[in-house]
C-alpha cells in the first residue's frame, strides 16, 4: 500500500512542478515514479515471465522520459524508446492470450488509428512515417490487451487494457500538443494519463 503511495506522490509532485516549478523537481520525481513502478513489479520477475515484459516495458518508457526531458529534446530517440515499450507490452499481453479473436477490436481500433493520423498528417512533415509507425503500434498494445481481456474477464486483464487505453489517451493529446501547440491543462492531462495508464499496467502484474 505505501509502495502506491509512493508512486502516487511521486507522480503529482512531477505534475506540479512542470506547473510551479522548481526545475530540479520536474526532472526528479518523473524517473522517479517510474522507479517505483519498476521495484513494485520486480518484486514479481521472479515467479512471472508477465512481470519480466512489464519490467522491460517499463525501463524503455523511462528511457523515452529522459529523452524528452534533455534540454535539447531528443524526439526521435524518445519516441523510438516508447515504440520499443509498447512493442515489449504488446508481447506481454499476446503471450496471456490463448483463444479466439474478434474482427471488431482490430478494426475499431485500426478505424481511429486512421482517423488520428488524418488529424496529425498536415504539421506531421518529415515526421508522417515515424508517427504513422507510432500509431500502428500503440493500435497494435491496445488491440493485445482487449484480447488478453476478451479472452480471460480476468481482473489483471481488465487493468491491463485500461492502462493500454489510458496510454492511448496520453499519447494522443501529446501528438496534438507536439503540433498543433500546447494548451495550458495539456501537462496535466497528458502526465496524468501517462502514469496511470504505467501504474494500472503494472498492478495488472501484481493482482495476476
């Protein structure tokens, strides 16, 4: 319970300092929750090759953080970090899936894809073909994580999917921010999202 916490301070003292400052905590306590989630799974590697995935998953979006964050920001290399972490979840939630799949979810999913690049392609530039592989991929989480959960009904699957979802939110208004400009709640919106969609993942390891 205090793990959570942990995790849960750690994540708003970030969101508020991107707000008020000061700098040095903007830059601490981001990495930081992400720590947490990381020492909360590993408590399970052990016992689960899940947990292992999850760990992984979160390791690379840690490392797309720090790259964003540079002061010079480094918005390929973070976005190949989070192409890699959503790759690593997309794994993990196939692996928990044995049955049959549904027509629907890949082509609602892959429907909305289609739209949001529409949206994002006019100021996308040189930038189309990265995004565009982006978006296929987080589709891609989204779409494993309904089967893991269409396919158990199991809670860990249900908080599997949300994350997945939530993660979808989160980087969906990034991509507007990034191009159409940000917003003054965008932050708020995008950072809270970010780390629920991580902490709802990993729990989904933890309730397994």
């Amino acid at each position: 319970m205090w793990s959570w916490f942990a995790v849960c301070c750690s994540g708003l003292l970030h969101i508020s300092a991107a707000y008020r400052g000061p700098r040095w905590q903007f830059y601490l306590f981001k990495p930081l929750t992400i720590i947490l989630l990381m020492i909360i799974v590993g408590a399970h590697v052990s016992a689960s090759t899940y947990a292992q995935w999850v760990v992984a998953a979160l390791l690379l979006s840690m490392v797309g953080d720090l790259f964003f964050m540079l002061p010079k920001d480094r918005f390929v290399l973070g976005l190949t970090s989070f192409l890699l972490a959503h790759l690593v979840y997309t794994f993990a939630f196939w692996a928990q899936f044995d049955g049959h799949m549904v027509w629907w979810l890949p082509a609602m999913l892959s429907g909305l894809g289609v739209i949001v690049f529409l949206l994002l392609l006019p100021n996308l530039g040189r930038f189309a073909l990265p995004v565009a592989l982006y978006i296929a991929v987080i589709t891609q989480m989204v779409w494993a994580a309904g089967e893991y959960w269409l396919n158990t009904h199991s809670v860990a699957a249900g908080l599997a999917l949300a994350g997945a979802v939530f993660f979808m939110i989160s980087d969906t208004v990034l991509a507007f921010a990034r191009v159409k400009g940000e917003l003054r709640p965008t932050q708020a919106i995008v950072m809270s999202s970010y780390f629920v969609a991580q902490a709802l993942i990993s729990a989904s390891v933890v309730i397994a």
